[in-house]
C-alpha cells in the first residue's frame, strides 16, 4: 500500500525543521522505498513495514515534545505493485506529457 | 492520544454506509472510547489499542474491496486523559457557553 | 457539501486553546450548522459559504501567528441534505442501535 | 502558502485515472507552481489562487460523479517564498545528503 505521513511538533515554534530531519533520517535508513514532498512523505509497503516506520518516526519526535500531529493517509489498492513510481507515469501516460514533480 | 479514522472503498459506487456500518459494529465491539461524527470516529487509547483497531477495520474493508482510503489524524499530547470529552468541555469552558457537538 | 476543518497554529506552544476557542466564536456566529468533535469542526453548507468561514478562521488565526496549520476534507455528495444529522442516523438504522456521538 | 490536495470520485470504481489527469491538465495549466506526488499535488500561491485553482478541480469531477472526496491541507507560513522547492533543499542540507523525491 502506499502511505503518506506527516509528523509536527506543537511546541517547537515556527521552524520544525531539526525535528523534520530526524524523521527523515529514520526514513531513508528504513530501507522502504519512498519519496519526499513538500508537505509530507509517501512510503510503500505492507501495513506491518509502513506502520512501525511511522511509529518509530512518530515517537522520536514525541520523545522531544509535549504534543505531536502526525496525519497519515493511506491508499490500498490490490494486486498493484510499484505505485510510488507507477501511478504519476501512468498520468503522464494518460496526458501524453511530462509533470512536474 | 486522540485519533480520528475513516475508511471508504473506492468500487462500491455513492453509498459506502454497508461497509461504513460493518467498521462502527467493530469499533462499538472494541470497548475503546470512541465518538462518531459525519465524517470520521475519534478514539481515545494507546497506539497499540488504537492501530490494531484502525488494522481490524481497515482490513474489512479491504475484504470486500479492491481499493480503499483511510485517513487517520493522531493528536498526541503528553499526561492528558480523557481528552476525548476533555477538549470540548475545555473550549466550552473558554467561551462560557454551550457549542453544538 | 459537509466539511471537516481543524486549524493549529504552530508558534503557540502545547496549548492552542485560546486560538481555538476564537476559531469557534466565528463558527457559532456564522449560522451555518456546525458539529464540534475533539478534532475538528464539521459544517454544511454550499463551496463559498463554507469556504468563506473557513477563510475567515485561518485569517484570525494567521493574525496572531506565524505558522498556522489547516486542514479540510470534503464529501459533496449530489442531491443529498442535512447530512450533517443525516449520515450518522442513517447508520444506526442500519445498525439498529445507538452509536456514541 | 503551501497547500496540498486531493480529489477522488466515489463512483468511478476502482481506477480514478481519467478523472484524475483532467484535474493535472488544469493545474498544469494554471500557471501556479506545483509538484505532483503518487498521494496528491502540492501548489503554491495566496489564498485566492490556490482556492480558485481547487474550486476548479473539484467541480471538474463533480460534474461527472454524484459523489466527490476532497482532502486539503494548508501550511501558512509568514515571510517566507518558493517553499514548494526550499522546504526540501533546508532538509538536504540539514542533513548533508540528498534525500528521494
């Protein structure tokens, strides 16, 4: 399934980014393909792989704050594999040009 | 932590309230705190409780669907109890007055 | 169409209370129907009226904030009214029971 | 600001992939920078823009289904442009390594 994530700190002020980055760190160790965007991060994977990624992400930033939003959406489509890349290929397809990404 | 859910199958045409209502029996059986709204539950427990009932319901779906979007949103904040009742009741509190719920 | 919103702003410590409960001043006041849940406030209403409100409560937000947070999800389903009472009748007829709400 | 979004027809079974490139073909050509990721599509600009943008994407999909999910969310940060390319750069260099996207 494919997973997107996001996990904010309450008490930490404007800039998150030095709790953003360690999230990231345990994202690109975590050996789950996934991509990087602007407002979150898309992961593929099966529920057990995804789940505990986003929990060790989530409670790291717990670990340094007294309150933390982490939304998640998640997308389960059956006998699909490689929709990380597949799914903007296959629009880029459709629409016979390239997208920005 | 606070955690809203929905789950919606995405091949069972406008009136999704047949698998809508299969999820809330399990969340009902679960004997976690939990409030229905329009558009999601929220639940009240730990992530163990918590994930493990969003798993059992998501997988209902998924047994009878070829592709299903959940939404989860956590709300995570430290030696808070009973917030699920506790963040009304708080902004009602602020405003001096009763709001719609 | 029935809208679910939460607004957070991010430079105000744990507690966000005090720019919530204003964020619900302007909802109450609106005369839109509106449901308060622990995670966010749903209403009902056409795009610009719902829009229009929700604009309003990030802008009062943004006024006393240098990062603010938003979030909104949309069911606009053709034909249909008072779902914001509607939806969770309707599954407890199927249900046959009461739900916790 | 920064605003990501979704849109998803209930009741075109399980491929979205034709009413999904048409909502691409108008952001692509709107004008407004965006970055298209498998979970959504994050653009930047006002409030004004980017809303009459979403307006337009959504429409487009309920004029051929009865029922539409639409999932938004908003990071308003002050003072601060071209977040759609700076927030990953700031990560990178945080982090001294490039990161997928």
């Amino acid at each position: 399934m494919l997973v997107q994530f996001s996990i904010v700190p309450l008490d930490k002020g404007v800039s998150v980014g030095n709790e953003v980055a360690k999230v990231l760190q345990i994202i690109d160790n975590s050996g789950l393909p996934y991509k990087l965007n602007p407002m979150g991060t898309v992961v593929e994977g099966k529920w057990d792989e995804v789940m505990a990624l986003i929990r060790k992400c989530h409670e790291e930033t717990v670990n340094s704050s007294e309150r933390v939003l982490t939304s998640i959406a998640i997308d389960d489509r059956k006998g699909m594999q490689d929709r990380i890349e597949g799914k903007i290929k296959s629009l880029e397809k459709r629409l016979n040009k390239s997208l920005r990404k």
